[in-house]
C-alpha cells in the first residue's frame, strides 16, 4: 500500500522544486542515479518512449512523484516507530 502523501508534504516538495525547476529535475536524476537505477533508467526509457511527449516534461512528474512517496515513506516509518 502506498503511503498518503498529505497537503504538508506536497507544500515542502512543490516548494523545492518550484524554486529552480530546472535545477532540481537535474539534482534528482543524480540522487536516483546513486539511490535508485532501476526507477532512473525507468523513468528516461518512458520519456524518450514517444518523440511527441516532451522528455522533460515526463521526467519532471515522474520524479516528483518519486519524491512525494519518498517523503510520505519516511514519514509513515518514522510514525510507526514512534507509536
């Protein structure tokens, strides 16, 4: 089951990423390329998939998704451990 990604959450990140959208997609492709290569790769190979759909674009949301089930994760198992 997916954790629940709250207003809270989404704030902090959409904060993140809205300050230097560019720079940040360029910071998560690295984070992944060490954190997770498979989600990485996973994400280029269905950006570059379709020539009509904008790479940047795709690899944006997909990585922002990443980043909002990273937190609600961290979030969840830190509840957990407190309870």
């Amino acid at each position: 089951m997916l954790p629940i990604i709250t207003e809270e959450i989404s704030t902090e990140i959409f904060g993140e990423v809205f300050q230097d959208v560019q720079a940040w997609r360029k910071s998560m492709v690295q984070y992944l390329k060490e954190e997770n290569p498979e989600i990485n790769t996973a994400i280029l190979e269905v950006a570059k998939y379709d020539e009509g759909i904008d790479l940047k674009a795709v690899a944006l949301g997909a990585y922002l998704t990443y980043r909002l089930v990273e937190i609600a994760t961290e979030n969840d198992v830190l509840a957990i451990e407190e309870g």
